[in-house]
C-alpha cells in the first residue's frame, strides 16, 4: 500500500440522493462535506460504514433508498462508535444493496492477503473451520462441516448432510443434498443467524447470501 492508501465506505441515500439535513449526494464521482471538523461527534462531515460492518440500523431500508460505496482516504477516516465519518471522497458504486455488499465482498477480498487461502478438507466427517476477513472453508466427504467466522468469507461443503455457516457478515455458502446453510446478517439491532435446509427452502449445490432482511438469495 502507498501513503494515500483507499478504503470503501458505505452509505444510503434517498431515492433523490438526499442525505440527513439535505445534503445531495452525487450519483458518481467526487463528493465534498463544506463544514468538516476532525471530531468525533456526529455532523461536521460525510458519514458511512467502513468497509460495510458497523451498525446497519444507521442505513436507509426504503425500498427505493440508494446504496453507495464511497472510496475514502484511509488517514481521513473519523470513527464514531458503529461508524465512521469522513471530509470527501469519491462515490464508485450507486444502486441497491445487492451490488454494494458484493463490491464491498470483492474488493475486501483483493485487498485482504488471507483472501489467497482456502483451507479444503477431504473425507468423512473432515470439517474445516476459519476465521478471519475474507479467509474460506471448503470440504468434500459425508458430514463434512465448514465453518467460518470472518466478513466476506465463504463456506462451501459437496458431500451429503453437511453444514456450511458463515458467522460473519456477507458470506456465501453452499451445501449439497441433506445439508444446512448458516448465514449471519443484521436486522439494525443485532446479529441475527438465518438457517436453510437443503431440499426446503434452499437449493443443492447452490451459492446463497442473505440480504438485509435475512431472507436466502441465490448469489451472482
């Protein structure tokens, strides 16, 4: 990384760009608080989620409300409790809450040296379990179980009855016949854990997420 190292913030708006007290957001490019103050207090500045974790009951859940993903100097970042606050940036990513979590999901993944490594297991009742940000699990066999517990990190499991959880933020996970998907998100108050049985609600051999409201979505 070089001196003006860049992070990702999120953030949402009114489906007319507009922010708490008016403020207009742009659609893309360059965006600009005309009264910052380095503090950490509210106001006197653009406020989001680093890297997306933080607290979501702070994020618009309109329908019609606009997510954006902000690229932010990393030395300019304020924290503030369950978020951060910043005096510019550049707006890279305007639309729903789908496409911002996976820019976010990808871009964490390059920049995270642990996304490189995925810890496989083979045979029966051969689990594996990470954690870390971006860190994976895989297995093959029957009963085999991957966990992991880091954001952006993905479970995957192909031999019968197994379980693939994802306790942090933004995961993926799969599973095959018989198996059981695990998939943590928040509801704006807390972590909560959304639970999928391969056959019912969920299908085999398939890649799922969980969106805002902890419902199963098929991953892109």
């Amino acid at each position: 990384m070089d001196k003006s190292e860049k992070v990702l913030v999120l953030r949402t708006c009114a489906a007319d760009m507009t922010a708490h007290g008016g403020f207009q957001w742009p659609e893309s490019g360059p965006v600009e608080c005309q009264d910052w103050k380095p503090v950490a207090a509210c106001g006197n500045g653009l406020h989001g989620l680093l890297w997306g974790q933080g607290d979501y009951g702070l994020l618009n859940k309109s329908f019609d409300a606009k997510w954006l993903v902000v690229e932010v100097e990393k030395s300019e970042i304020v924290k503030i409790g369950e978020k951060v606050k910043f005096p510019r940036g550049n707006v890279v990513y305007c639309g729903n809450s789908r496409g911002a979590i996976e820019l976010l999901r990808n871009a964490l993944a390059k920049r995270v040296k642990v996304a490189t490594k995925v810890k496989t297991t083979t045979g029966y009742a051969a689990h594996a379990a990470t954690t870390g940000e971006a860190a994976h699990a895989a297995t093959t066999g029957e009963a085999a179980h991957a966990a992991t517990t880091g954001h952006y990190a993905h479970a995957a499991t192909t031999g019968r009855d197994a379980v693939a959880a994802c306790l942090g933020y933004y995961g993926f996970a799969k599973a095959d016949a018989g198996g059981v998907l695990v998939l943590a998100w928040n509801d704006g108050k807390r972590r909560r854990l959304a639970v999928g049985y391969v056959g019912e609600s969920i299908k085999a051999g398939v890649k799922y997420s969980v969106n805002y409201k902890g419902e199963f979505v098929e991953a892109q």
